[in-house]
C-alpha cells in the first residue's frame, strides 16, 4: 500500500484587504436673513460640531458659497464622512440623547415657528467612489480665509448615462487627471438619495481663487483630458453641471 503525505499550507493574505466604502451626507441649510445665520452659525459652533466630536467625527466640514454676498437664497453646507448607513442613522438618536449638546443647541432646537433658523434644510446622501474609497482631508498651507472649495453636481439624463459617467471617473481615468494634476480631491460620491437624481458629486480644493483658475485650465489643456473627453463611449452623458464655490466656515474642521 502506497502511502502519501499531504501538506496543506494556510498562508495569510497580506495586502489584499480592500478599503473600506464610506458615505457621506450634504446638509444645506437655506436661509434668507442675517440672524438665520447668527443662529446657524452659533448653533453648529457651539452645538452641533462638538457633538459629533464627542461622537468621533472629527472631519466635519462646514462651508458658505461665495454666491451667498449677492443671492436672496443663501446656503451652509454640512458635509460629514460615515463607515456605514447604520452608523449615519443612528446619529440623529445619538445626538437626541446628548444632554450636552441638548443645552447648547436649545435655542435652535427650540426655536419658534415665528422665528426659525433657517427656511428649508435639505440633506444628500453619497456613497464613495470605487477609486477614492474615503475622504481625502486636503493639504493646503495657505491663510484659511483664502482657500476654495468647489462642489460639483453632475446630472446626466437617464440612469444609463450616469453610471457611464461614474464609469468616466473611474476606469476612464477622470479622477487620475485630478490626482496627477493635484486637484486636492475631498471627496468623490454617489448620490444615492437626494432630489437631482441621477447625479455625481465630489469637491476639490485649492489654496485660493488664482490657484484653483489655474488648475482647471491645466485640466482642459491637458492631453490626457482631451482624448478622455474625444472619446465617443463618454459622449452626452451629463446633462447639466452646478458648480459651487465656496470658503470654509472659521470652525469648519478642514
């Protein structure tokens, strides 16, 4: 009788564990009069941020629309990072059971209807592209006062054409111009639930206006660029595009 010896080797994976998907959620708050954004400013300040601190969110971003000198409805956005779906809903609760955030955000928790805070809040809700998993807090060493941020909304005209577009960010290769060019890219997201659907967003940043001119005009003259957008696969696949440029709020985290 022959015999055999088996050798079974467990051999760990190393290097293969995949990143994590994170989501996002956009909470713009629209408001029209100077003590609206008083109250939002101080409510978010000295409430809401230290809260979501308390809660392990240290990368809340809070930002104003340079629009916002001349519009009649003016905006704050809210953008915060999130591992799971779960963890995004039981934040609401969370907060509700703060006995210290309770206190310092009463005046606008208990605001009155003669006198709100704000005229509508809307909230949007992203998950992370395949090629930029999670938030990329961004490195600029400038003067706070002067960075931009630029929030893109991408609409395309029928699901088909959206996933195209994700498509174009990803094994196009969209989002490897904005890397090689240093666009200081935050975030890159699925919109999975909000009220432009089918849409994209993302946002980049840069030091100040003259720097985040330049780069887009390194953007559309690069070769890269050119071909990526010549090539017939990619072609009508958005719609429309709302571009929002905006400077950080003084407590904003980034």
């Amino acid at each position: 009788m022959r015999k055999f010896l088996v050798i079974i080797l467990f051999i760990p994976a190393i290097g293969f564990a995949k990143t994590q998907t994170e989501y996002y959620t956009i909470t713009a708050y629209h408001f029209k009069e100077a003590q609206q954004e008083v109250a939002l400013d101080t409510y978010l300040q000295t409430a809401y941020l230290p809260a979501l601190h308390r809660k392990g969110k240290t990368a809340v971003g809070v930002f104003k629309p340079i629009a916002n000198d001349t519009a009649a409805d003016k905006l704050i956005y809210i953008i915060i990072p999130f591992k799971s779906l779960d963890e995004m809903q039981a934040l609401q609760n969370a907060l509700m059971q703060d006995a210290t955030y309770m206190l310092a955000g009463k005046d606008y928790i208990n605001a009155s209807y003669q006198s709100p805070p704000y005229s509508r809040m809307e909230t949007i809700v992203l998950e992370a592209f395949e090629l930029s998993p999670q938030m990329n807090l961004p490195k600029l060493s400038s003067n706070k006062q002067d960075h931009i941020y630029e929030l893109r909304s991408y609409e395309s005209p029928t699901e088909s054409y959206y996933h195209n577009k994700v498509k174009m960010f990803n094994a196009g290769g969209e989002i490897g111009i904005f890397s090689r060019l240093n666009f200081n890219a935050v975030f890159y997201g699925n919109v999975i639930a909000g009220c432009r659907m089918p849409n994209l967003m993302y946002m980049t940043s840069f030091e100040n206006m003259t720097e985040r001119d330049a780069h887009w005009k390194s953007f559309t003259d690069d070769p890269a660029t050119k071909k990526l957008f010549a090539m017939d696969e990619y072609k009508n696949n958005v719609s429309k595009a709302d571009i929002i440029l905006m400077h950080a709020a003084s407590y904003s985290d980034y």
